[in-house]
C-alpha cells in the first residue's frame, strides 16, 4: 500500500507463493504427505479469512470457526447422504439417525442430496449466519473488544447446539464414513493429487483475489475504518456495511475452507468449530502477520507444517500448544504485524514510506467535502 | 407457589456462581480497560489449587480460599507485571496477549496435573442440606451464596471506601491528570489486576465441589463473566451484580422449562441482542471517558 512499486513487488511475492504451492505434487508423490501438506494449504485458507476481515478492516472475529465448521458439515451432510450403504434403516437415513430414532431425513438435509445445493449452502450457511450476527453488532457500532466477546460466544452456542442436536447433526461423533466427493468426472479422493491441486487453486485464487481486493477503493475504506472508524464514518461512509460486508466475506472464505477440510478429513466434527480451532486461526494470522493475506496463509502453513513435520504424539501437542502460547505471546507484544512485516521493514530501510494510500483517500475525501481536519474520536481510548 | 420459591433459589444459586466469576473481571475490564481472556484460566488455576492442597497437603476447602487468594494473586500479579504493562496503549493486543496467557496456563496444567477430571470434596460441615423456609437448600450452595454477597461488600468497600479505590476510581477517569497528582498508576494497575486475578481463583476454588475440573473449564466461564459484564454495563459493579441476577434467574427458568444446553444458547442470544439494544449495558455509567 506504498505506491506501485510497493503493490508490484508484493504482487511478485504472492505470485511466487502461489508458484511455489502448486508445483508441490511435482516433486512430492507419497500420498499421505500430499493430503497432509493439502491440510496446510486449507488452514492457510482460513487464516487468509480471517486477515480479510481482522488485518484489513480491524474486525477481530474470535469465532472464525463457526463458519469454517458450517461449510465443513455442509460438505459432510452431502457426502454423507450419498455413502452406500448409506443407511442401516429404512428411507435413506444417515445411520446415526437410525441410531436415535429419527424415521424420516429431516427437511434440511433433503436439499443436500444434491451437490451443487450444498456447495451453494457450504458458502451461503455462513454468509447468512455472519451476515446476522454482523447486522446486529456493526448496527448498534458495536466495535472492537465487543465483536470479540460477541464472536466467541456465538462459537460456543454454536457448538453447544450442533453437539446438543446428535439427532441431526451426529452430535460428539460428528458425520463420518463419507463417499468421495466427484466433480466434473474427477475424483477428489482425500489422498490424491487432484484433491491437493483443488486446494491450492482455490488458495491461490483467493489469494490473488483478495490482494486485487484489499488494493481496490473498497478495500483502501476498509483499512481506513480498522486506522479510526469515527474519522470514516465523519466522512459520510456507512462504516457498518463496510464492516458487514468483509465480515460475509471472511465467512464465505472460511466456508469455502470447511468444506475442503471435510473432503481432506473424511469427516466433519464439532471439534472444527470449537474454541481450540478459532484460537489457533488467530495464532496463525498473528504470526504470519494479520495485514498481509500471504502473510496469513504462510503462517498457517508454517505453525502447522512444523507442528506436523515434529510428531504428532499428545505429549507433544501439549508441550507444542504451550510454545505457541508463548510465541503468540512475544509476537503481540514485539512483532504486531507478524514475520511478514520483518521483510517490510528490510524494505523501508531502503526506501522511504510516503504516506499510506488509505491516509490519503481519506484526505481527499475530506477536502471535498470540505473539512478541513476530522476530529478525533472522543470514544476511542 | 412451591414451585416459583425454589425456581428462585436455584436462579438465585447460578447468579451468585456467576457474580462470583464476574466480579474479579468486572473490575479488571471496567477500571484497566484491559481484556483479559485469560479470566477463565484463572478460575481453572483457583479450583485445581484447591484440589492439589486437599489431595496432596490435607487441606480442606475453608482453610485453603485465603492461600488461593494470595497465590493465584500473585499469578495475576506476575502476569500484569511481565505482560499488560507493556500494552495498556494497545486494548484490543490485550485479548490477543491474554488469551496466549490462557494457552499456556491450560496446557501447563494439562501437563502437570493431567488431563482427567479432578473432583474437590465439598467441606463435610456443608455436604448435607439444611431446612430454609420449608425447603431443603444444599448448604454448599447457600454458603457460595453467602461468599458472593461477602466479596462484593468488600470489593465495594475497596473500591469506594479506601485510599486505594479513590486513586483506582482517578486513573480510571484520567491516568495522565491522576498520575499528575503524584497517583503511582503502574502500582495501582498492578494490584487491581492481583485482586481481580485473585478473585477468580477464590471463584474457581468455590465452584470446584460443584463441577467437575478440568483444565478446559475456563473457556465457558469467561464467556459467561463476560457477557454477565457486558449486559450489566462496564464500569458499573451494581450493573454486573444486576447482571448476574437476571442472567442466572433467566438460565434457571430457562433449563427448567428445556434442557441446560438450550438454556444457554437463549440466555446467550438474548445477551447478544440486549448488548444490540443497549451497547452501553443496563447500567452503564455515564463516565465520559478521554
């Protein structure tokens, strides 16, 4: 956001990334890896979701996971109507249905027999549910620490009801022994290289996407709000769209990546939209760096590619969640913009910063209208 | 009519569980601003300090809630001295440095202590229950009453009564003016978030005979603290006392007439729109702040 020789070699890196993702199958051919490294690139993904909505517009969504998780059982309850067999009991019924005496498929889980519904849901479920809680809380400027209290509780109602509703949802258990998901004539088997492949296109596509985004005008407004949301809203912005608007985005993001977790996991479980998951979104984002979606998805791929190339025994993810607290930690406190912005600063060391293009898009907006400065917002501490 | 006066005290015994976990965050959050996610660990730490002096030292319940005061204090203390200093211009890295505090403090105890379920005897004094207007009332749960009511005397006291208080109140309003008139704010800071840390761990060793414990316990009660905080109004503890009345009648009635699960669900939703309606809290304060 520092002029265009700034935005070419940002857009040089992101190409690079995305090169260097989808060449991966050329020299990795063992299968088990391939599905583990395409569980990377989905958790990029997500973390990319979130620095759309908290790096860029200053939403810090402690409940990304409950999007992530409706795209999941989305994906889940198609595959799963089309298991054969498919049921242990008459009319068709997912078999934990039969376990709990459920006699007829429920009317929401008729439309999933079809794939192109449940893509569409996989997406639209989370959008609609973000779009609510996002009408409630940027309506009433409900801001910054609030979003938060409200996100995570939203992740935990959300939680309780899908393991509370084992009738409909398969409660603990989640929806398992799914079929392979087919598109097109090709099989997307979790272990294989088209799978892998699907993986990373979409995480390039979002990517490059997102980037030509965050530079547009809308994206420059975006990043106005998150800098001084009462200076935006003086301008005559309705900052609560804005907000509304990249806060249904990051969740369509993040349902696209659930429902690629089911197809890499074989399964989805209320354990993808639980506290833990979110946590880790967050972490991830911050390492990587929360304003640069590259950044995002890098540090996804690395705090999980470590935590998966070490071991995966308990002790360890124990022992390994309680480095990440104390990086996640150091990295808040020295670092607040992640690893990406050490790269940023190597630059501005060789060339000096000449003022940020949403400081100015702001200012030009503000000479129009005629004021000369905005005041200070007398609610923000 | 039997059935609305013991409705009424099993509210009555939830809210005095949710004052209790509240307290101690309402007034970190109300008078540092600071966001601390890691409330809920500081439960978890108070119940299994409980646990670790009865299994391991013999010592009961009565004689323990003074040292997990003190001690899970002093973790606060550490934890504000270390880390919350260093971001008191950066309220929203609060949540972000706090919740990593939560992180390592869950899985330092998932560590040492293991992950099973803990159980705390309840004190033998309160195990059986007592006759209250007709009713048998579970001692413990009229005793936790009684603790609730206790602390919140004394936390009013501080707050409103004591030299202490006058200079928390003056930093709250205006650090820089309070600080100017010779107030040690980084001391003030410093012991308010020991006491509201030790408060939680006084919380977390009351509830421990009631609930399982375990080292994941904390998560849902620092979404119910705060949500009890946010509805009552920040910066207002006749707010979260209200707060915590209402939300612990509602989830009462509520788990009554369906199951706890959606009790909470509704409870939480309601909160939700309520904070929609009211952004300030029922009883916000009209602290004008700079």
């Amino acid at each position: 956001m520092k002029g265009n020789g700034h935005i070419k070699r940002t857009l040089l890196g992101y190409f690079a990334f995305c090169v260097a993702i989808l060449i991966v199958p050329i020299f990795i051919s063992d299968a088990y890896l391939l599905n583990k490294f395409a569980r990377y690139l989905v958790f990029g993904l997500l973390s990319v979701a979130l620095s759309l909505s908290w790096g860029y517009a200053g939403i810090l969504n402690l409940g990304q996971a409950v999007s992530f998780g409706l795209g999941s059982y989305c994906m889940a309850m198609a595959l799963k109507l089309r298991t054969i067999p498919i049921q242990t009991g008459a009319g068709g019924l997912p078999d934990f249905m039969v376990w709990n005496n459920v006699q007829t498929l429920p009317w929401f889980w008729e439309p999933f027999h079809s794939y192109a519904f449940a893509l569409f849901a996989g997406i639209a479920v989370p959008v609609a549910v973000a779009f609510l809680i996002g009408w409630f809380i940027f309506r009433a400027r409900v801001s910054g620490v609030y979003v938060a209290i409200i996100t995570l509780a939203m992740l935990v109602v959300i939680n309780l009801l899908i393991i509370d509703q084992q009738r409909f949802t398969g409660g603990f258990n989640g929806i398992t022994d799914l079929t392979t998901f087919e598109l097109f004539g090709v099989q997307f088997d979790a272990y294989s290289t088209a799978l892998y492949y699907l993986a990373a296109i979409i995480l390039s596509l979002t990517l490059l996407l997102g980037f030509a985004f965050v530079n547009s005008k809308t994206g420059l407004i975006l990043q106005a709000i998150r800098d001084d949301e009462t200076r935006v809203w003086y301008f005559g912005y309705d900052v609560a769209n804005y907000q509304n608007f990249i806060f249904c985005v990051s969740a369509a993001v993040a349902g696209v990546a659930g429902m690629l977790y089911t197809l890499v996991m074989e399964f989805a479980s209320p354990t993808f939209l639980a506290v833990p998951i979110s946590l880790s979104i967050v972490i991830w984002c911050a390492v990587g760096g929360r304003a640069s979606l590259v950044g995002a998805a890098l540090g996804a791929i690395v705090v999980t590619g470590v935590q998966g190339s070490l071991s995966d025994t308990q002790a360890f993810l124990d022992t390994w969640m309680l480095i990440m607290g104390a990086l996640f930690i150091v990295i808040v406190l020295f670092l607040p913009n992640g690893l990406v912005s050490m790269l940023e600063l190597i630059w501005r060391k060789k060339r000096p910063l000449q003022g940020s293009a949403s400081a100015r898009l702001v200012a030009s907006r503000a000479s129009r209208a005629g004021q000369a400065t905005g005041h200070r917002a007398v609610s923000s501490r | 009519m039997i059935d609305i006066v013991s409705q009424i005290s099993v509210g009555l015994s939830i809210a005095s569980i949710l004052l209790l976990i509240a307290l101690g965050l309402a007034i970190i959050y109300g008078t540092m601003g600071v966001i601390n996610l890691a409330h809920g660990e500081f439960v978890m730490l108070g119940a299994y300090a409980v646990w670790f002096l009865q299994t391991y030292l013999g010592i009961g319940l009565f004689a323990g809630l003074i040292l997990v005061f003190v001690l899970i204090g002093l973790v606060g203390w550490v934890v504000e001295w270390s880390l919350i200093r260093r971001l008191y211009d950066r309220p929203l890295d609060t949540i972000l440095a706090t919740w990593g505090v939560g992180v390592i403090l869950q899985q330092g105890v998932r560590l040492a202590a293991g992950a099973e379920l803990r159980y705390v005897k309840m004190p033998d004094a309160l195990v059986n229950p007592v006759a209250f207007m007709g009713y048998d009332e579970s001692a413990y749960r009229i005793f936790i009453f009684v603790v609730a009511v206790a602390l919140l005397f004394v936390t009013y006291i501080l707050v409103f009564r004591t030299e202490f208080g006058l200079q928390l109140r003056a930093i709250t309003q205006n650090r820089d003016i309070a600080r100017c008139f010779g107030v040690n704010a980084k001391r003030i800071y410093s012991l308010t978030f020991a006491y509201g840390a030790g408060l939680a761990g006084l919380a977390g060793a009351l509830v421990s005979p009631l609930k399982s414990v375990s080292p994941d316990m904390g998560t849902n009660y620092v979404v119910d603290a705060f949500l009890v905080v946010v509805a009552g109004g920040v910066q207002s503890l006749l707010g979260t006392v209200a707060s915590s009345y209402l939300i612990g009648q509602a989830s009462g009635v509520l788990a009554f007439l369906s199951d706890d699960t959606m009790a909470k669900a509704i409870v939480f939703l309601s909160v939700v729109v309520l904070i929609r309606l009211f952004p300030q809290g029922l009883f916000a304060m009209r602290v004008r702040r700079s």
